[in-house]
C-alpha cells in the first residue's frame, strides 16, 4: 500500500504555523544555592503518567486566536494548534452574519474605547468589527439602509437562496478543512494508517467531497459525475477495510466501538454542514430587524414637533439592534468553531509550558 505523505498536504503549513511542541527539560543537577525549583517535586510529570507540557509559538497576526483557543484548551504536545484556522474563520463568520458597514464601525469603535476592559480579547474584537464594516460593503448595507450604497456581492433580502447556497459551501470547505486537520493529527500522533483510509482521515474525507458533488449535482437536475461516484465509493471502501484492519488486530470488542464511532461522524456529518445555515440566516435578520425599526419610525409624523419623538427612538432602536445582534451573533461564531469545528479534530487536553522559578534568596 501506498504510504500517505503529510508534508504535501495542508496540515503540513498548519503545523509549521502555531505547532505545539514539547517543552524543553529543565537541566539536571542541583538548582543554584541548594535552592528547590518550585514545582519541581521527586515525581515527574512522565513519571506520574502525565502528557509532557507543550510550548505554543505563534506569529504575532495569530496572536488573537490564541485566546480563542485557549477557551477550549491547551494544544497537546501532540496536536495542531487551531489558531491559524480561527483566526481566519472567526471574522469571516461574525462578518457575514452582522454585514453592516455603519454598525461595523461603531462597534469597531466601542472596542478602541473599551480596549483597556476588554484586554486580550481587543484584537479579536477589532478583527470581527472590520469584517462586519467589509461584508457590509459587500451586501450595501448601512445601519440597515440598502439604498445608500450599491451591493458589491448581493442584497440578503433581495438574494436569499444566493446567501444560502453561499453559507452551505462556506460549512462544506470548513468541514472538508476540519478532515484535513485530523489528518495532520493523525499522522503527528503515528497513526499513519488511520490518517490515510480510516474514515475521520483521508477516506472520510474522499467521500464526503464525493457526496457533496452529488447533491449539487443531483439538485442542479443533473446526472451524479463518475468522479462523485468514485470518490464515495473509494472513501467508504477504504474505510471498510481500515475497520476490518482494526477488528483483526484488536478482536471483535473492536467492532462495537468502530461502528459507534462511524455512526456518530456521518450523523453529525449532515448536521454540521446544515448547520452552516445560520450564516444567512442571522444576516437575513439583521435586515428584518432593521426593517422592523424603520416601519415603527414610519408610524411616528415627519412633522418638526415630533422629531423628539423619532431621535430616542432611532436611537433607542439602533442600539438595540447593535447589542443584541452583536452577542446572538459572537455566541453563533463561537458555536460554529468549537462545535462544528474543534470537536472534529482538537482535544484540547494538553499542559501550558510553565518554566521552573527558583525563591529569592534572602541574604543572611
């Protein structure tokens, strides 16, 4: 059989990017002045039956994500760290979701004036305010207005199905990148055969792209390609065979947990990606809101003695549409990223790299 080859796929960048690695071992010998380095007892953490502690580095523009990241947990010495993909991922969501240029950047300048209280989270804020202000461009919108500015990608009301074919294959690449990302694990955790054609690796992923082919072309009334065809059958072949591999090496107790576990990836398989859904569904209602506020300033007279009247309420309106939007749609961004996304391939169970500290040494 054919030895799969990590470097040359996409998890190979991703581990040279963010890539945990074990952290380096404390010198031996006595430490300076008889001194015992605190932490340090007559036990190892190897010795206690404890994963070594993992060291992330990361370039300084995936700095952000690593507080994402740190939400869900440690990366182990083990594992890829995700913060490249979050960092990429989490402001095209939020983004696409509040895609309001006026909003966008009052919110991005709520974060300036909020940045000392907000702390490590200003960067992610400032990212997602930015992608809010730039898909707004994109869709015309301001403060839910459409008509001020032209829709450089399309209008969500005007547009709907456009928007959801767009949210479904946002969830389709993201997904596919999450069988990527096990992949890589995988093959960093020396387990190359299950990287390759077990179905959470490569052959899960053959014929996910293989059914995804199918139902695009089964609802653009077309024939299902031979390549949709033989790439589900490749996938589910493989995978087939990996079980059987599995069951013969570790007995029939094996079989149980293999079908449970390929049960629940091909339920969660089709959740997931409808899951992605909500991308367009929570732009469409942030127009409807904004409609919402509109049609109750219409029933308020135009005349200069009710301007009182209709100021608090656009204010007191917009600002509503601005709070609650922005935590129902950061609670949706975090849910598509560890739910869909992390709970597929990241453990999160590692140890954070603490160095030894000796006590000051009091003169005598």
């Amino acid at each position: 059989m054919r030895r799969c080859d990590g470097g040359s796929t996409a998890g190979g960048l991703l581990e040279r990017l963010g890539r945990p690695r074990a952290a380096p071992r404390a010198r031996s010998g006595p430490a300076p002045g008889g001194a015992q380095p605190r932490g340090a007892g007559s036990r190892t953490g190897r010795q206690q039956g404890r994963p070594p502690p993992s060291e992330v580095t990361l370039p300084a523009i995936f700095q952000p994500a690593a507080s994402l990241v740190a939400l869900y947990g440690t990366p182990g010495h083990d594992e890829i760290n995700p913060a490249l993909v979050l960092a990429l991922t989490t402001p095209l969501f939020f983004g696409m979701m509040f895609g309001d240029v006026g909003y966008g950047l009052v919110l991005l300048a709520a974060t300036v004036a909020a940045r000392r209280q907000l702390g490590q989270w200003t960067p992610v804020a400032v990212t997602c305010s930015l992608a809010s202000a730039g898909f707004g461009l994109l869709c015309g919108s301001v403060f839910g207005v459409e008509h001020w500015l032209p829709a450089v990608w399309l209008r969500p009301v005007e547009e709907p199905f456009r928007l959801l074919a767009a949210a479904l294959w946002a969830g389709v690449a993201f997904i596919f990148t999450t069988f990527v990302l096990k992949a890589s694990t995988l093959f960093r955790q020396g387990r190359r055969l299950e990287a390759c054609i077990g179905l959470p690796g490569g052959a899960g992923a053959l014929a996910y792209a293989g059914a995804v082919l199918g139902v695009r072309a089964l609802y653009a009334q077309q024939g299902v390609p031979l390549i949709a065809w033989g790439a589900v059958l490749a996938g589910t072949t493989t995978a087939a065979l990996y079980a059987v591999l599995e069951i013969r090496a570790h007995g029939r107790s094996k079989m149980a947990d293999l079908a449970s576990d390929y049960f629940h990836l091909l339920l969660t398989l089709l959740t997931n990606t409808l899951s992605f859904l909500r991308l367009a569904a929570f732009a469409m209602s942030h127009a409807a809101l904004s409609t919402a506020l509109f049609l109750v300033l219409e029933t308020i007279p135009q005349t200069p003695a009710w301007w009182a009247v209709r100021i608090p309420v656009l204010l007191l309106g917009a600002t509503l549409i601005l709070v609650l939007h922005t935590l129902v749609v950061a609670i949706q961004t975090i849910r598509l990223e560890f739910y869909e996304g992390l709970t597929r391939y990241y453990r999160g169970d590692g140890r954070p790299y603490r160095p030894l500290s000796f006590p000051a040494r009091t003169p005598t």
